[in-house]
C-alpha cells in the first residue's frame, strides 16, 4: 500500500471533522429556529412564514431576496458574456496584455467593499439618471466585486486546455467564431465558467456593505431589518438560502454533465 | 461536393469522389513580420493540383509561418494566397475549405471520435445522420472505426494524430496543411503514419503541403521539397534533385549528410586532398568548402605512402546500419568526415586509415 496514501480510519476521522465543522453551524441554526421557549421542537415558526399575518412584515424579505436573485442573474450573465469571452481573446489574442489584465481584474479584492462605496457612490448617481435606481443595477458594481474570484476559476480552466490550437483547429474545419466559443471554447471551460457562476451568486447573496451604504434592498440589508424584530426569521431565510444555494449546484452540475454528451 | 450515388457506399468512394481534382495552390511574395522580425522574404511556392510538397527546413526558417498564412491563420503582410487560381488573402480561415493537421493533439476534447471527424461537416450544414455516416466512413479510412465511441484522452499519440487526418479530410477540402503532424509521435508510429499519410493522399489525389524539420520525412514522401531558411526558400524540386544537385551550400548541408572539407576553387571544379570534382551551381574561385556525400568517400587501410591521392585519418566512431556502414573519420587537420561504405569493411576505433574522394559533383561555400 501506498505509504501517502492514507489509512480508512485516518480517511474517516478527516471527514467526519470537516463535516462537523461545516454541520455544526447549520443544525445550531436548524434547532434555534425549532425551540420554543418552553424548551420544546416544533415547526410552527416555519409554518408561520406563509401565515397571511407575518407576510406583511416579510415583505422587505421576499422583495430583497427577488431583488438578490435578479441581481445574481445579472452578475453571472457579466460573468459569462463579457469577463469570459474578454479573458479568450486575451488567452488567443493578446497573450502580452495577460499580466496587465491580471492585475486589474484582482484589483477589487485588495479594495474594502467600504472604499469602494465611496468610488461607487458618484457613479450612482449617473448609473441613477440613466437607469433608474432599480436594485438591479448594483449589479455593475457587482460585476467588478466578483471579477477576482470568477477571474480564477476560469483561467484555471483556460489554462488546462490548448485554447489556441482547439480554436485553430475549429476554424481550420469551417467554424465561424461564434461556432468556435459556442461548440469548442465554451464545454471545454464548461468546469471554470460553471465554479465562477456559483461563487458569483455565492458573493452577491452575501454582500451586504455596497447594498446598505447605497440605500438598496437586498436579501442581506432585509434580513437586518428583519433581524431587528424577530431573530428566528432570518435564520430560517439563512436555511433556505443555503438550500437554494445547493440545490442550484446541483442543478447546474447535473446540466453541465449532460452537455458531455454533446452530438456532432 | 455530391456523393456518388452510382457506387457502392463504401470508405474508399465515399472520399474518392474528390480523386484527381485536385486544386493549385500558390504562395505569391509572401511577406510577413513579426513585431519588427521579418520572417518571411517573399516566398513564392506553386503547388500542382494533387502534389504533395514539403517545406523542410530547420526551426525558426518561416517554414510553419508560411503554412499558417496558407491557412489563413495569419494573414501576410503583403503578397498573396491563391487557391484554385483565387485569390483568398482576405477569406476567412473558416472559409478557405481546407483541412489541417496539427503539431500538437488538436481533438476537442469534449466530443468523442466520430463527433469529432463530423465537425467540419456538420459546420457544413452537413444533417446529422449523414454527417454521423461519413465521419464513420472517414474513420474506417484511417483504421479507426473500432474507437469510434471513444473520448481522445482514451487514445494513443498516434490514434489522435489519425483521428485528426480523418477529420481533416472528411469535408473533401481542397487542399491538406499538414504542420510536423508526426514531431510528438514515437520514431516506429511516426514511419507508418507518415507512409499512411501518403497511401491516403495519392489515393484522394488532395493537394497537400507538409511542413517538417525532418529530412528522411520529406524525402521519403514528396513529389517535390522547398527547403526554406532563414525565411527563404532556398531550393525547390524532387527529392532526387535536392540529394544529387543542391543548389546551394545551406541545402546541401541540410539535406542529406555531408562533410564540409577545404578546396582550392579555379572556376568549375575545385580541388579537394588532391581530386578534383567538378562544382554543382555557380563557378568559385580561390579557398572554398566542399561538400562532400558520404558515399562519395573512399576508405582504404593506410598503407603510408606519401604518392597516393587523399589524407591520412583515424577512425572516431563506426556504425553498423544493417546494409552499409558509416564511419567518422578525424584527418590528421582536424577535419572530421562522414564515409559511408558496406557493412564487411569493419574499422576499428583508432585505426589509421587513408582518405580518398571519389571524382562526383559537389557544391561549394565560401569561407
């Protein structure tokens, strides 16, 4: 055997820690929105988000999570229609202009979402008068905040495949550029673009600074809201998100693994 | 192009019907930099319908820049492409109807065989089903109709090498780039793929241009070699014609082996250890390099009398080649020379031997 390779008991006390680690948080939170006060579990706070009653006082949170997922469609569509394709023709075009681009795109990472605000909040004002103050359009701030995460995860893809000499070959055979990104780039990053959609919609479901500091609703600055009357609330909104959030994972995967099977 | 409907379905005569028409390609002036470095000196080729020529040449002479303008995959900076007697500088690689091998495996990763071999056809606008047919027809061509369910990663250097002949001739183009497709392969696959490639050209009677750094390949499959260097074809003709009358000193000492050994030029002929051979190309005068073939080269043990014609040497290094030998000899200058003599005449390492040129034709550089 293998003397890196680890034994089964080393391999399950491994996973059964890192499951902890990531269990224990959702089941507290789990059990904190099941106790009563008297000590006993029951679903009724649950159940109670749909009572006609507490709708009323969910409305900033059903209107801030409808706001966050337009927001996290818009984000991915930046991600998908102008980060990637802009990083192709870098990859086949303008190799020399890689580094430069680098450096911009990680750029937000190392800039306090705080002082970004105080960039942004001029720009606002522009953004505002040409299209609305609709929460949507955070998502050009958005855009920029995730670049650095979906920047990674899609060159680490780019640079596992011979891009140039895939697209080479696909023109050589009679593909027109949009048939080059479409049916040869394009699956062949399938793994890079699909992990830079999730961690996007991971980041704008979290953010919180830029939509507070510019006076928008979305699904965090709502649960604080929220928070402020009733702390079970938005614990079980937590619940749901990371179930979303899941459940869009897998969806996406199994998606993705389905377009394997391409046909000529 | 239709498909015969009068023949028998078959691997053969679902290509064949492209047989014989062959197209001309031509390279006109062909100039080309790269930022500043000029790489290509206005080349001129003119390829026949249905020939088969190379651009031998070593790294770096603009022999692949050459076939990518070609292809369309950079475009000149002046001069123009031709194909079938049009002019397509400015089409598209996409719609220049060729089919390309390249260096490096170019197989899309994501489809298996047969979607692969399809592609160009299906980008034709080729209907599935047909596409799906051809692309297996192409595949039996090359040996491969067994892997066609197969992704590429599950295939050997040379099956993927295959695959991307047979994709690249599925679509009946009118002319075959074929850029060192055998460099990453093994020497036993890269002889029966080169020979593959061949059989199949002279079968579909497709015009193609081969790009290699490999002498043995070039000659070995080609109507005619341009030998390219430092951005320039040198030479164009026959392999026979490149061996036995080099034009030039660099084609000369690229294609084939040869000694480089001192001469005295007086117009025609030039004086090497005492024989005089005659001069290929332009007429020298005054101190000169020969080129001498190895098989023009005489060995013969040193008998030590100062009367006969050449120069006395020791044996560094004799390899047995199955049907001849071949000897490095270093003379008593310092002179190393290639002999070339059959397989019975065994030197030893350090055996002193006499040196003698046998009266044939050769091409001289100044020095």
């Amino acid at each position: 055997m293998n003397r890196l390779t680890p034994s089964p008991l080393t391999r399950a006390i491994v996973g059964i820690v890192v499951g902890a680690f990531f269990a224990i948080p959702l089941v507290s939170t789990l059990i904190y929105t099941l106790r009563m006060p008297d000590g006993s579990l029951s679903w009724s706070r649950w159940t109670g988000l749909f009572d006609p009653h507490t709708v009323a006082a969910l409305k900033p949170l059903w209107t801030g999570l409808g706001n966050s997922l337009v927001l996290c469609v818009v984000t991915v569509a930046i991600v998908l229609l102008l980060l990637a394709p802009t990083m192709v023709l870098v990859a086949l075009r303008f190799a020399r202009l890689r580094r430069a681009f680098e450096f911009a795109v990680l750029l937000p990472i190392s800039i306090p979402a705080i002082v970004l605000v105080v960039g942004l909040a001029p720009i606002y004002q522009q953004i505002g008068r040409l299209f609305g103050t609709g929460a949507w359009t955070l998502a050009f701030a958005y855009g920029i905040t995730v670049l650095p995460f979906a920047y990674r995860a899609i060159q680490a893809s780019i640079d596992a495949v011979d891009l140039r000499t895939l697209a080479e070959a696909a023109r050589s055979l009679g593909a027109g550029w949009t048939a080059v990104i479409v049916r040869v780039l394009a699956p062949n990053l399938r793994q890079g673009l699909l992990a830079a959609s999730l961690i996007s919609i991971a980041v704008v479901l979290g953010e919180f600074t830029i939509a507070s500091l510019l006076n928008r609703q979305v699904f965090q600055t709502a649960m604080v809201v929220v928070q402020k009357q009733d702390p079970y609330t938005p614990a079980i909104f937590t619940l749901l998100a990371l179930v979303l959030a899941f459940t869009l994972l897998l969806l996406i995967g199994r998606a993705a693994r389905g377009t394997r099977k391409a046909r000529p | 192009m239709t498909i015969n409907r009068a023949l028998p379905r078959t691997a053969d005569n679902l290509l064949l019907t492209g047989a014989g028409t062959g197209t001309r390609v031509q390279l006109q002036s062909i100039v080309k930099s790269f930022g500043g470095t000029r790489v290509l000196h206005g080349v001129d080729l003119d390829v026949a319908p249905g020939e088969f020529v190379s651009l031998l040449g070593p790294s770096g002479c603009g022999k692949t820049t050459a076939l990518r303008v070609l292809a369309g995959l950079e475009t000149a900076d002046s001069g123009s492409v031709m194909l079938g007697g049009r002019d397509v500088s400015r089409v598209p690689t996409n719609k220049r109807d060729i089919g390309m091998v390249f260096q490096s495996y170019s197989l899309f990763p994501h489809l298996r065989v047969l979607e692969n071999t399809a592609f160009g056809l299906r980008r034709r606008g080729v209907a599935r089903a047909a596409a799906a047919a051809r692309a297996a027809a192409a595949l039996e061509l090359v040996g491969l109709a067994n892997l066609a369910d197969r992704f590429p990663h599950q295939l050997s250097g040379g099956q993927q090498q295959r695959v991307a002949l047979a994709r690249a001739l599925v679509t009946e183009p009118r002319v075959l780039l074929l850029d060192e497709p055998l460099s990453a392969l093994d020497a036993k696959v890269r002889v029966q793929l080169r020979d593959e490639i061949r059989r199949l050209q002279l079968r579909l009677g497709i015009t193609t241009v081969f790009v290699t750094h490999d002498q043995e390949e070039a000659l070995a499959v080609s109507d005619r070699i341009a030998v390219m260097d430092s951005g320039r074809i040198e030479q164009i003709g026959t392999p026979e014609d490149l061996y036995l009358r080099p034009q030039t000193p660099a084609v000369a000492a690229f294609v084939g082996l040869s000694s480089a050994l001192p001469g005295l030029a007086t117009g025609s002929s030039v004086t090497v250890w005492g024989t005089r051979l005659p001069i290929q190309g332009d007429p020298a005068e005054g101190p000169v390099e020969a080129l001498v073939r190895p098989e023009n080269v005489r060995v013969a043990p040193d008998t030590s009398s100062a009367s006969d014609a050449g120069v006395s040497a020791q044996v560094e290094e004799s390899t047995f080649l199955g049907s001849f030998r071949r000897t490095v000899l270093r003379t008593t200058d310092g002179i190393m020379v290639h002999a070339q003599h059959s397989a019975e005449e065994r030197l030893e390492y350090g055996q002193r031997v006499r040196v003698r040129l046998v009266p044939a034709p050769v091409t001289v550089r100044r020095v």
